[in-house]
C-alpha cells in the first residue's frame, strides 16, 4: 500500500474488514493450527499461481488467516477473493493446517 493516499489506504483496509467478515459469517475463518510443509503460493494479482517458494518465518509475515473449506480447491477459490491480490507486490501464501497424529 506504499504510496497510497490515507483515503484509498482506509478504503483498501476496509475490503479487508469486509472480507474477514464474510469468511466468519459463512463459516470460513478458523483459528490457527501448525502449517503444512506444501501449498500454494499467489503472485502478480493472484494471476501466478505456484507451489512455493514460501516465506521463512524470520522474514516479513504480515499474518495469517485460516480459511475452513470443503477441500483445497475451495480454499484457493476463497484466497483468491483476497483484497490484498490488488497489489502487484502483495503474495498470498496458501498452506494446509497439519493433522496431528
């Protein structure tokens, strides 16, 4: 959001706000559990889709969100609607909570 005017950082915040509410009333937005070692990886807008390279934890991590979907393909689907896939610069990493033993 570098470079934004305050007026279009609060309306770009606000489609976050409006979009974690959605997850939540449709049931989609879970609380956290260990990340698998695989997933996707979202770039250029959500257009790139890859299967890594992800994130070390020392580096940037702005957050994360644990999305409650049917299946993987699901989950994709609802991380693609992500208001942060306006920005070029912004990446989406998305992974698989673990099962335990």
């Amino acid at each position: 959001m570098k470079g934004l005017a305050p007026q279009e950082m609060q309306a770009h915040m606000e489609k976050w706000s409006a979009w974690l509410a959605e997850l939540r009333s449709d049931g989609h937005l879970e609380t956290g559990m260990p990340l698998d070692r695989n997933g996707k990886v979202l770039r250029d807008g959500g257009a790139v889709v890859t299967d890594g390279p992800f994130t070390e934890i020392k580096e940037v991590v702005g957050g994360f969100i644990v999305i409650n979907a049917v299946d993987y393909e699901a989950a994709l689907a609802l991380a693609q609607t992500c208001p942060g896939l306006e920005f070029k610069s912004f990446v989406l990493e998305l992974r698989q909570v673990q099962t335990l033993p």
